[in-house]
C-alpha cells in the first residue's frame, strides 16, 4: 500500500469529498471523519485504501482514540485538513450561550487535539502539513455570526501559532478562506436558487487549491489564502 496518508474532518458532500477524491486520486490512502455514516461508507467504497471514520467530533475523547487508531492502522498522516465546522446563525441574544462553546469545540479545540496527537510523529518524519479551511468570519464578525466568528478568528490564530512553531521544523500549516457559497445541493436551495453560476466556489476547484498548497515548494509556502468566485463583490 502506498505510505501516503491524508486525514480529512468534515467529510461532507461538498468540500470535504472532493479533498477526498483529490488526494485519493494522487494515491493517498485517505482517513475519513465526519458524523454521516452511510455517506461515509459509499465513500470509503469508492475511494481504495480508504478509511471512514463516524463520530461527532465534539467528543474529543473520541477524536483522540480515532487519531491512534489511523496512526496504528493506516500511518502518520502526511497531510491533515481541518474541514468541520459548527455553526450557529442568530444574534447573540436569541442563541443559547452553549452555542458558542460547542462551536469552539469543533471549529479550534479539536484542531488542537489533532496537532497533539499527530504532529510529533510528523516532527520525527520532519514533513507534512496541516490545512485548515475557514470563511470570511475569521476575519470579521456580524451580527448574526456573534456565536460563529469568534471560533473561526480563534481557529485561524491557533493556526497561525502552530505555523510559526511547526513551520521552522518542517510542517506547513496553512489557512484557507473560502469567501463563497459553496457548490452543493443544500447551499442552492432554498437560499440561493436564483443565482447564477459565478456566485458560486467549486467543490473539486477548492479542493485542488487545497492539493496544491499542501504541496508547496519548501522555498515558497503560503500561510493565509483567500479563495473566492471571480463574481464575488469583496
């Protein structure tokens, strides 16, 4: 089997997938974390030398033991990417205070629960790299983003203090804004149905951006990467 391993959380039908399939295709074995079984297996079918992995990822008892588990199993990952996300959309006097905490737990906490686990077998190879997928609410906060953006700023920080540790040693560590409506049936309908195709990023394009920043040249790695539709007013 090829040593090649990549590990992706928030292995959904949209971003998450087509990282799946991109690295598969250049002959990664891929580690699949997500909560839906069933589009977990059909993926794991497709994709050879696959792994699916289902659990939410607020139990980071969990996340720990399925961190071991694909290092005894499949290998020290060569790439992680950080795809999950929790998400509340109300303001802060509507949204139940716990919001905030369990989205801090998925969208930062867990990365650093990953970068505990993984990241010394990584600093031994002396090679890999971390990428970790955010939005525009790392860098701005709206009102109805009050219980959302302040886990996405604390993300891309966390992530760029784990840049500027790991990098020197070996590991790229990067953060990809993605400053779009996704492509995929759920962000479609019903909210966005009447727009055309230029408002919309596409799965397997981020998914290559996400491909090739984690196989930059040592001389010229990327830490902050914005991407976005060539229609999107920014």
């Amino acid at each position: 089997m090829n040593d090649k391993v990549c590990l992706i959380t928030g292995v959904g039908d949209g971003t998450g997938a087509s990282v799946a399939r991109r690295f598969a295709r250049d002959g990664y074995r891929v580690a699949l974390l997500a909560r839906n079984t069933k589009r977990l297996a059909a993926l794991e079918k497709e994709l050879p030398g696959a792994r699916s992995f289902a659990f939410d990822l607020e139990d980071l008892d969990q996340l720990v033991s399925v961190c071991r588990q694909v290092q005894d199993e499949m290998g020290t990952p060569e790439v992680i990417v950080h795809n999950a996300v929790r998400a509340t959309f109300k303001l802060f006097m509507e949204a139940d205070p716990e919001e905030l905490e369990r989205n801090f737990r998925v969208n930062t906490t867990s990365l650093l629960y990953m970068a505990r686990e993984l990241t010394p077998a990584m600093l031994a190879r002396g090679s890999g790299a971390i990428i970790v997928t955010g939005n525009t609410a790392a860098l701005r906060g709206v009102p109805k983003y009050a219980l959302f953006a302040p886990t996405k700023a604390a993300q891309r920080i966390f992530a760029q203090s784990l840049a500027r540790e790991l990098g020197p040693k070996g590991i790229h560590v990067a953060y990809v804004v993605i400053d779009a409506a996704i492509d995929t049936p759920w962000t479609r309908v019903p909210f966005n149905q009447d727009e055309p195709e230029e408002f919309f990023s596409k799965p397997d394009a981020i998914a290559e951006e996400i491909f090739h920043i984690a196989h930059q040249d040592r001389s010229t790695w990327s830490f902050d990467v914005e991407l976005r539709p060539y229609g999107e007013k920014w």
